[in-house]
C-alpha cells in the first residue's frame, strides 16, 4: 500500500513504537482504520500495519467488524489476495500483511488518462489493453476463489487493487467482507464521500454498486460480478460508465424518476482504445440489470477472458437445427460404415448407422452445440465436423468425426476420415444425464467441450477443406436439443493465414497460392513462414488434381515448394509434403520412400509426432481400400514406428492383416513367439509379398541374439529371399553378418543353402 488518501490524515510523530513493531510512516487512512509504514525486528522486514481508528477501537461493533475482515482475509489463499501475517487483539488493535510497493489499479488509470489527454505516453499497463486484461483475469481468478471459499468482498473498486512492481496483483481491504447468502445489518446513514466506504452505510462504494443494493437488496456475487463490470469498464475507457449521485436515497430516487440506467458499450465511449467486441460483450453481461442475464458465476468470466486473452473467438449464434425436421438436412439416411476392407477376407467390419448432413457448408471458425441425454440403451453419439462438399453418403468417409461412447462402450474418440486418431477410454455419456456438448474449429484447431470443459484437442498439419456438419448414431436412444451452430467472431489475435485458408476453402486456388507465398515470404525464418510454405505446396497439389492437363506441372512445382522446408526446423514436414505429392500421383512406391527417409533420418525431431500421424492415418486408409498399400504401410510402421501397434484400432488391424494373409508352404509356422519376435516374423512375411529383399537383408542380418527363436526367423527371412531369386545375397548374408555362429543346426543350414545355391540354375543376382 503505497497510496494517500484525499482526507487530511491525522498527524504523527515518526517513528514510534506499537507492541513490538516500529511504525516508520502513515500511508493510508480509511473509514475504518488507518495503515503504517512498519518495522518487524523479529523477522527483519518492511510490513504494513492496519490499526484500527482510535476513535472507534472502543466500540464493539467497530472491533468485530475490524476482526472480521482479519478472518476472512487469513481464510483465503490465492495469490491475488493479500495475506495476514499476525493479528493483535489488545488496546490496541491491528494486523499485519506484506508491504506492496506499486501503485493502486486507479492512480494506473488516472495517469492513463491524463496522459491521453495532454498528449503524453502512456503508461505502460494503462496503454495496453492487453496487459489491463491480465491485471483483470488476476483480480477475477481471485474472486472466483473468494466466492468458492463462501464469501463475498462487497467493494471492489479500482482503490482496493495494487498493481506491484512486477505486475503482480492484490486485492485490498476486506472490511466490509461477509459469507455468501449472510444476512448483514445495514445500519446508520447512507450517506458516504465519493469514492469512500461509509462504515455507518450499506457496504460498498456507490460508484461500483449494483443497482439493486439502491433497493437494500442483499449483497451476492451478481453484486460483486456487478462491480468486476465496472471495473473492467473502467480500465477499457479510462471512465466509469455512469455518474450517481453521493448517497443512496438521492441515487434510489434518480432511478425511480429516470429507469434503470442504460448499458453503455465501451467501444463507443472509448473508440480510440483497442476493445474488441469480445471484452464489449464481456463488460456488459456483468453490467445486466437483470441478475437472471449477469454472469452467474466469476468462473464464466474466467473463461471468456481467457478464450480472449488465448485468440478465441468469442461465438456467435447463425442458425439451429432440429434433427426432427428433415428439410433442414441435405439428408437423413442409414449407411454401412465399413473398416479394413482391403486386407479382410471375408466382409471385414462393417455397422450400420443413420448420418445427418448439413445441406450448408460453413467457412472459417464454427462452433456446433447441444445438449444431449442419451438412454439407457444407447451405443454412442457422433458429431461431424468439416465434411469436404459434395461428400454425399461417403460423408463419414471424409471430415472428422467425434465419438461419444456409452457406459457399455465408453470413450471418446477422435475420427479423420473414418481413422482413429485420439482416444481417451475412461469417458463416456451416462445415462439419464443431459450434458452440454460442443465442438470447436479455429483455424486448424478441432475441440471437444462437455459442460464448457476441454475434453479433446486436436491441431491438423494439412489444411481442413470441408465445411459441413454432421450427426452419426447407431440407434434413436437419445434425446438431442435444436442444434446450434456458431460463427466465430474476430479477435485481436487473428492468424495470418486465415486469408489464404478461406480461398483454399472456397476452392480459389490461385488467390490462396499468392497469399501463402506472400506469408512465406514476408515471415521468413518463422512458424507461420514454414506453414505458409507448407500450405503453398498443398494448394499446388489440390490444383493439380482440379486441372488435368496441368497436373504434372502443378505436382512438379508441389514438390519444389516443400523442398524449399529442408535445412529448416520444419525439415521433417517436406517430406509429409512431398509424400501428399506421390499419394495424388497414386504412386505408393516413391509415398513410402519419402515417408521411410523422414523416419530414419528425424527419430527424435520435436516434429516426428506429425509424420507419426500421418502414417498412421495412412495404414488405416489403406487397409480399407489398398491390400498392397495396407502392407506396405504395416512394415514401414512395424519398422519405424512399432509403438503404435499397441493401440486398439492398430492392433486390431495388425492382427486381421496378419490372419487373411496367403499361408507360404515354404515358411515355417513358429510357436511361441514373443512379442519382438511377432513382429519381425510379420515383417518377414509383409517384405516377401512386397518384394523388398533391402528389408529382408536389414531383418535378417541382425537378429538379437536373445531371441529364442532366431535361427528359426532366420531360416523363414533366407527361405523368402531364395523365392525372390537373390541367392547371392542369401551367400553374402551367412558369410559376413553370420560367419561367427557355430550352432550346429544354423551350420546344418548353411550347408542346405550352399548346396541349393550351387545347383541354382537360375540367373544369379
């Protein structure tokens, strides 16, 4: 506490001694005590010590309203509230808490002001409505714990707010703080200075008073959500939103004659200062005279500052849509979901469910949301999100698909184009309970909300093109409010790339290709210039494949594009890139290359994790459609990235791979593998099919000598290579990497090999 107050303070004789501190200095005076400069000799340290006024430390009423601020105040442990070191209760009585050096939230505001007017620079935290923005989330995230700890503060006002030295912030003077829903006694006259608590009056300080305490209303946390308002108010405009007469009688019957008084928008008050429509919105749901319409919670305001404060748009409602009117859907039909077609047998997995599209496709941020109860009977719920046009009944085949489960198959899961690629287990709907449900995209950012809570956050790597929205479920056991669908609003913090994204949206491929590589361009050496690159190439690849008689040329400049990422901490993303070329080019040869390179030369690149990804999406894809894609894919992954066989989808394909492949007669079946072993027997096999003797060499020349069964493994990998026709490479093999095993049944094979390799009549290679 560094200020003075505007009122004559009383007059001492520095220093003098109070128990056993050293009061060096008065630096405040209030309605109900007055605040010392002090010195601790105990613990050697500057402190302030708030005493009670010596005219009132006689009256019992004034003393336990002093100790209960004391109380109060010791109950709380947050960071933005101040702390109590010690309380005295003798003749004398008073406390101690830290000594502030800064300045209070209103002296950061009048210097503001001063200076806009006189032409001055501003101060550093008043000019910047940022930084003003996380001072306030500071002063609400320490109400939001004051009012879950049971109590309110009731005068909240920009005096009772220090700004520190290092921008830390405190809230002052709990004086006339009480527990929520307490009946206090709101004695005396209500008459009190401007600006000051009257400790004879109703708690508070008129200027930042709601309007129902003019009533004797009793005070909540809509009031002190009321005063957060005016606060705010007051640092977006330098100005408080209304002029109130000094008592509450006079401002009670100006209402009664004038009516509730009007919301006033800070962005008309203060046109000049950067506040968005996000922080208008945010200052006027705490101003509502209606408490019904205020923010119920401080919790609420929290987390609208922080979607401000992070560049999340806020959400504005466009349009709803009711499952139950059929006109509202491009169409409402049961289609065979299907997985792993390619390498099955027989059907592979296939279930039925009913798929709602949007008739319209929406670009740039949505948001859809509804509350859903699913039935005791339901498997599940799904919400589609960006949808390509023109996907029809192949809808769940593109875009992404969030997956609630039930209680009998829980967990939330994540789809791109009907391939898993997030799940969390343990979540699942419960039966009978309504819960609110929300899907966000923001730029190339895709949430799950449940009852405002993240749930399940995904970031694309190539650019999401589809915009229509979706619902999937595989029976009617749910009830399903209207949908509502939201358009994000413009923040402060708006990607660079949102421009050239919307083009390629809209399919305007050529004014996104100017605009990414302008980015690129103008953005050498960051983020945002290595995405633009990246998304320069992508849009080249989309036009190839719009303009037929182009595409080699467009794929050609692709791949030019991303090459200019190498020597960039964005190297490994050239080769996704180029890998998306030779996928459009439908040649699986040159896709699995690249993508095998990326992952021998980057295994430990903070960027690895998106190749990882990608592959990922990749075998799955191919399982359904492409048997020889599918097994290329499961030996790059088995190979490079094995970790991903454990989970439950990739398992699941791995073993429906491994079961519908063509048993060789000249492959030994093996009993009792391990794991390890496992997977080197399918790679084995899946290099054999593919035709890759580089693979069986690197297999079979290598195998850890604590595999039980290495010399059967070896046989099987030699057997494969001798059907492929490289006798050659089978001799160079027993003869190097081999030469040292004396295990009598490896020389007994050695021997076989040599002697059908001498009588080998075919061309040797």
């Amino acid at each position: 506490m560094t200020h003075k107050e505007e009122e004559k303070p009383p007059k001492y004789s520095f220093p003098f001694q109070l128990g056993r501190y050293r009061l060096l200095d008065l630096i405040g005076v209030g309605g109900m005590g007055e605040v010392f400069l002090a010195e601790d000799p105990v613990c050697g340290r500057t402190v302030a010590l708030k005493r009670i006024c010596p005219k009132r430390k006689m009256k019992a009423s004034a003393r336990h309203r002093f100790i209960k601020e004391v109380r109060i105040a010791a109950k709380l442990n947050h960071p933005s509230i101040i702390p109590i070191y010690e309380l005295i209760d003798e003749e004398d009585l008073y406390y101690t808490m830290p000594y502030l050096e800064g300045q209070t939230l209103k002296e950061i505001i009048v210097a503001t002001r001063k200076a806009h007017e006189t032409g001055q620079p501003l101060h550093a935290m008043g000019g910047s409505i940022p930084s003003l923005m996380l001072a306030f989330l500071s002063i609400c995230q320490g109400m939001q714990h004051t009012h879950e700890k049971g109590f309110i503060h009731r005068d909240l006002k920009p005096e009772n707010i220090i700004i520190g030295k290092f921008n830390e912030v405190t809230i002052l003077d709990w004086g006339v703080a009480t527990e929520i829903y307490k009946v206090e006694e709101e004695e005396g006259v209500e008459t009190t200075s401007p600006g000051k608590t009257n400790p004879r009056g109703g708690a508070g300080t008129i200027e930042y008073m709601a309007p129902e305490r003019a009533y004797a209303e009793p005070a909540s946390i809509q009031t002190d959500i009321y005063s957060l308002g005016i606060i705010l108010f007051y640092m977006l405009t330098l100005h408080t939103p209304y002029r109130r007469p000094s008592t509450i009688k006079e401002w009670r019957d100006k209402l009664n004659q004038q009516g509730r008084e009007p919301p006033v928008d800070p962005q008309k008050v203060a046109p000049h200062r950067e506040i968005t429509e996000q922080l208008s919105h945010i200052t006027l749901k705490c101003l509502h005279p209606s408490l019904k319409k205020r923010y119920q919670t401080v919790r609420e305001i929290v987390k609208d500052l922080e979607r401000y404060i992070q560049g999340r748009p806020e959400w504005i409602q466009a349009e709803q849509f009711d499952i139950h009117k059929p006109n509202q859907w491009a169409f409402q039909e049961s289609i065979i979901l299907t997985k792993q077609m390619a390498i099955s047998r027989y059907a592979g997995m296939m279930e039925w469910y009913l798929l709602m599209l949007s008739k319209e496709s929406y670009s740039g941020n949505i948001q859809v949301q509804a509350q859903v109860r699913t039935l005791k009977e339901n498997r599940g719920l799904g919400f589609l999100m960006c949808v390509p046009n023109n996907s029809g009944r192949n809808g769940l085949e593109k875009g992404y698909l969030f997956w609630l489960g039930s209680k009998e198959s829980p967990g939330f899961k994540l789809f791109r184009d009907n391939v898993e690629i997030i799940r969390v287990d343990d979540l699942f709907l419960k039966p009978e309970e309504t819960y609110k449900v929300a899907l966000e995209k923001q730029d190339n950012v895709m949430r799950l909300l449940i009852n405002d809570e993240v749930k399940l956050t995904y970031t694309s790597h190539v650019p999401i093109v589809g915009g229509h929205f979706g619902l999937l479920s595989k029976d009617a056991e749910f009830e399903i409010s209207p949908i509502s669908l939201s358009i994000g609003s413009q923040t402060v913090l708006v990607n660079c790339l949102s421009i050239p994204d919307a083009f390629l949206l809209n399919r305007d491929y050529q004014n996104a290709l100017v605009e990414y590589r302008r980015i690129a361009h103008s953005f050498k050496g960051r983020p945002e210039g290595r995405e633009a690159i990246f998304r320069a190439g992508f849009t080249l690849i989309e036009m190839g494949k719009k303009d037929k008689g182009k595409k080699k040329k467009h794929f050609a400049d692709a791949l030019d594009e991303f090459e200019r990422l190498c020597k960039t901490p964005g190297a490994p993303i050239e080769y996704l890139g180029k890998s998306l070329v030779y996928l459009a080019e439908n040649n699986l040869e040159e896709e699995i290359k690249c993508l095998e390179l990326a992952a021998r030369k980057f295994p430990k690149h903070p960027l690895r994790y998106v190749l990882d990804e990608h592959i990922l999406f990749r075998l799955h894809e191919t399982a359904q459609k492409d048997r020889i894609g599918a097994y290329a894919y499961t030996l790059l992954t088995l190979r490079h990235i094995p970790s991903i066989h454990h989970l439950t989808e990739t398992e699941r394909l791995r073993k429906n791979l491994h079961m519908s492949m063509e048993p060789l007669p000249f492959i030994h079946e093996i009993k009792g593998l391990t794991e390890e072993e496992e997977t080197l027997s399918l790679s084995i096999l899946l290099s054999f099919w593919l035709a890759k003797p580089g693979s069986l060499y690197e297999l079979i020349q290598a195998i850890p000598e604590k595999y039980p069964h290495r010399l059967k493994l070896l046989e099987n990998g030699l057997l494969a290579l001798f059907a492929l026709g490289y006798p050659k490479l089978i001799d160079f093999i027993i003869s190097s990497s081999w030469k040292k095993e004396t295990d009598p049944s490896f020389l007994l094979l050695k021997n076989l090999f040599e002697i059908a390799i001498d009588d080998l009549t075919l061309p040797q290679k």
